[in-house]
C-alpha cells in the first residue's frame, strides 16, 4: 500500500515550517528523507502521523485520506510510527510495551510472534522493565512496538541516531526485509529520516532532500552517488 502526499503546508506560530511539501512511499520500498538539523524533517513526519496538524494539502495511504484522521485513526488505518527518542514506556516491562502496540486492534491480540524473530533480544528480556534496557535496546523494542499492529507503512525517525554500529547493522536488515517481504508476506512501505548518510544510502530505493521546509531534491537511490546527495546534506 502506497502513501502518497501532496502539497503539505504547515505552519508554527508566524512560520512557515513546510512549504508545499509532496512525496511518495512505495509499497515494498524504502524512501529514505535527508536534511540537515532544522529543515523541517520531524515535523513533516509528525504531519503524516496527525500529530502536528497541516494548514492544507493531502495524506493519502493506499485509497485511504488521512488528512483529517486522528493519530489513533491513522494507526488504525495501517501506519506505523517509531518517534525520534524512541519514546517507549520506561516502567513497562518490555511484553507490556509491545502490548500497548496492540491499542488499535481487538482485545487479546497476541504479539506477534514474528516480532521475535526480528529482534531476538527482547524474547530474551520480556520481563525486564524499558528502562533497564541498553539504547540500542531501547530502539529495538520501538521498532517491534510499531511493528505489532502489522503497519502498512512504517515511519522511521532517525532510528541509528546514539545507537552502537553492531545494532546499527541488525536494525538495516530488519527493515530491508520488512520492504522486500513484510510480515506475514506483506511487504510495507518504509519512510525512514535518517542523519547517518552510508546507512540511509545502503537502504534507499528512493531518497528526497529537504532544505528550509521544501523538497529541493529526490530520485532512485541508486543515483544517490551521482547526484552528489551527501554534499547536499553535509552539515
């Protein structure tokens, strides 16, 4: 299920924060967003999610118009949001995390068990608090908490962000995977923001640079190199 946005525009007290901002996500691709501190990426993010309302424009998710939806409605439609912070219950123990990834669906869900094949680690710790947990942990525990509702699309902000390079690399594989085959064989589409340039190009099958509110680049992300995309984003 595709997401498609057009002519988003938002404002924060007397500025103009994003200008005309349109994108895609495809179904079964990542579409990383790149920018420097500032631009305007989280609050675009915040945008999609119904978090920060929008002055005008669309947000639509496969035939569904979420411009005016709630949060609550747009996870319940299918989108999936990990917070930059990771923003997990800290005195919850990490089964009543992935539990409160379940608050759209009906009662007695079970967790998805597939959660931990993604992430190991947290099959481990179940019953250890959030908190206790290590950063990288942490943002593991984020990602399966947006997974366990099985999100048609999944937005990422900046995931790797004070996180270590092994964990780096495990969490570059499950989202490559949940692009290329999801869960449940439904693959997703992955909008990730992401600061740490070599991780984002490695997943990009699709890129967009913001800069001052507006989209001033994007394209394939295999013409990242070409198109001279880290230099746009170098700080």
């Amino acid at each position: 299920m595709n997401l498609t946005v057009q002519n988003i525009q938002q404002y924060y007290g007397g500025s103009h924060i994003l200008r005309d901002v349109s994108l895609q996500a495809q179904q079964g691709e990542v579409t990383v967003l790149l920018g420097r501190n500032g631009v305007g990426k989280t609050t675009l993010l915040k945008s999609l999610m119904g978090v920060v309302p929008i002055k005008s424009g669309s947000v639509v998710l496969g035939q569904q118009d979420l411009t005016r939806a709630t949060p609550y409605e747009r996870a319940r439609a299918g989108v999936g949001y990990v917070p930059q912070g990771r923003e997990i219950f800290a005195r919850l123990t990490v089964e009543e995390n992935l539990q409160m990834g379940l608050a759209t669906q009906p009662g007695r869900t079970p967790i998805p068990a597939e959660l931990f094949d993604l992430f190991p680690v947290l099959k481990q710790m179940l019953h250890r608090r959030g908190g206790d947990l290590s950063g990288g942990q942490q943002q593991q525990l984020a990602i399966a908490r947006a997974l366990a509702a099985k999100p048609k699309l999944l937005i990422l902000d900046e995931p790797t962000e004070g996180i270590q390079p092994s964990i780096i690399k495990d969490i570059g594989r499950v989202i490559r995977r949940l692009a290329d085959v999801g869960m449940q064989g439904q693959r997703m589409a992955v909008l990730l923001c992401e600061q740490y340039y070599d991780f984002a190009e490695e997943l990009a099958d699709a890129y967009m640079v913001m800069e001052r509110g507006e989209v001033i680049a994007q394209g394939p992300g295999h013409e990242m190199q070409t198109k001279g995309v880290r230099q746009l984003v170098a700080i």
